[in-house]
C-alpha cells in the first residue's frame, strides 16, 4: 500500500535536482509484493528521474529507498539483483541476437549465475519471441526492439519491475502480450511499477497509483477509490476557443449556466475517471485518448 513502509519496494523523500531544476521532491511511494502500481504524470513530471533513483541508475540527492528490505544506498549489488528495470531508452546489442541478449541480461543481472533454461522458456513464450530468437537486434523493427528491450527486464525473473511507457511502439498483440505476462508475475508475488502518460492503461491494468506533477505527488491510492474521491464527472464546453467547465453531467444544465454569449464548438462530458482525477487535481493536459500532454 502506498505510504507505508515495507514490502518489495519502500521508497521515503526521494529528491533530485539538475541545476535549477527540482526534478522530483521528495516523492514517497511504495509497492508491496504481487502489487501492480502506475506512476502517472505528464511529460516531465518526474516519472523518469524517480524511475532512474529506484533503479540505480541515477544517484538522489537524499531519500532512501528499500529492495525487498535491503538499503539499496548501502548494499547496492543486493538491492540490483532483485530489480528488473526497463527505461524509455532501448538499450540492447544490436550486432547479437535477441537469445543472446536475454542470456546476457540474465546472467549479469542474477550475479553471473546459469540461466534458469524453463524460467527462460517461459517468458519467451509468453511475449511470442520464439521466431525471433535467432535474428540479431538491428533487424528488428522499432516495436520488436522496444519488446525484447522490455524482456531483459524480465527475463532473471526479479522481484521489483520498473517500466518506463514499455508499451510505446507495441503494436496491440505485444502489448496484450506484455500486459498479460505482467499480471502473471505480479499473481506470482512481484511487484510492478508501470510509468506512463496513458491514463487509460493504468486504470485498466494497475491497482494502485501514485500522480506526480512537477516533480511532488499529488495523490496517491487505490485507483478506484482515487477515482470515487476525486472523479465527480464535469462538463466541458468549448465556446469561442476557451474551455469553460462545469460540473455534474447535465449537458443542458451547463449550457444554461454558461449563457448565450459565444458560439458552442463543442460539448465534452468527462465521467468519473482517472482521466477526471488527473484534470482536478493538476493543471495538465489531457487529449480525448486520456493521454497526458505538456
């Protein structure tokens, strides 16, 4: 559960700041084992930057975060090997296959050890790169890549999963695929930490939430109660260019309060969502996919 200590994943204060920038400010968040969780903001937002600190990847500048119970400021190696981390970059050898690339990523994630050939097996299938073993990187197609760059990730079977947008450039038969074996794993006690823009795909695949903007969390929970405390549908109207909002979901209430004055582009009533929550509580954009903008 959010905001409590314990589990597979606790992290307390994390901050980071690139020169002038406060990148994330002191963002508490944690995950407990077989929780699947989204990290939801807009771009810039600080999803990648929290993402990175977890993950190793980049130093904070103070908080602290846990692995499984281990301190991973004071016993990094342990903390890594239980962490599978997948960022927005594709990071693969494009000049190796892609079975020689999950080896690779298996081995040097799980301390140098033997691959588990079942547990190998088992994710291959269940992602579809049987056909696409043997194939080095560089031939694949910017979707396939972003796949098997997902599948490192995975494929030492870690305890605590960081993804960032993984399901940018799937087409829908991976993403259904991916999406499918991440609630496998997390049914099986992992933890998932999904970042993204699509609000739609967090409210669909994730039980909990935390909502970044500018770097601070703003909310944080179980999706649906986030959705019941914050979601009170609205009314959007569109007159003359400029959004004028009203809430409830009477479409003529609306109109009749807003008046004569201007011409009606169009009429958008937003229903109690995650989409809805973000609106209230942020002063971000969100197109009509639920997809967070600048």
């Amino acid at each position: 559960m959010h905001g409590e200590a314990g589990g597979n994943l606790d992290v307390r204060g994390l901050a980071k700041t690139y020169g002038t920038v406060r990148a994330v400010d002191d963002v508490t968040l944690s995950l407990a084992p077989g929780e699947f969780g989204g990290l939801v903001g807009a771009n810039g937002a600080g999803k990648t930057t929290t993402m990175s600190c977890v993950g190793g990847l980049t130093r904070p500048d103070r908080g602290t975060i846990r692995i499984c119970g281990v301190d991973a400021a004071r016993h990094g190696v342990a903390a890594r090997r239980e962490i599978g981390i997948a960022s927005q970059r594709v990071a693969l050898y494009g000049g190796l296959s892609v079975e020689a690339n999950l080896r690779f990523f298996a081995r040097v994630a799980g301390g140098g050890g033997p691959v588990q050939q079942t547990a190998f097996d088992r994710l291959v299938s269940a992602l579809r790169l049987e056909r696409l073993l043997k194939r080095p990187v560089v031939t694949l197609s910017v979707g396939q890549q972003r796949l098997v760059h997902v599948a490192s990730a995975l494929v030492h079977h870690p305890r605590v999963v960081l993804l960032d947008e993984p399901t940018a450039g799937l087409d829908a038969d991976a993403r259904n695929a991916l999406l499918a074996w991440l609630h496998t794993i997390t049914d099986e006690g992992a933890s998932v930490l999904l970042a993204t823009h699509h609000l739609s795909e967090v409210e669909a695949h994730c039980s909990t939430v935390t909502l970044v903007h500018r770097g601070r969390v703003v909310a944080a929970g179980a999706v649906s109660e986030l959705i019941e405390r914050y979601g009170a549908p609205r009314v959007e109207i569109s007159i003359d260019g400029e959004t004028v909002v009203h809430p409830g979901s009477d479409v003529m209430t609306a109109l009749t309060a807003v008046g004569g004055n201007g011409s009606v582009d169009a009429v958008r009533v937003v229903r109690p969502s995650l989409e809805a929550v973000f609106g209230r509580l942020t002063d971000a954009s969100i197109d009509a996919g639920g997809v967070l903008g600048k």
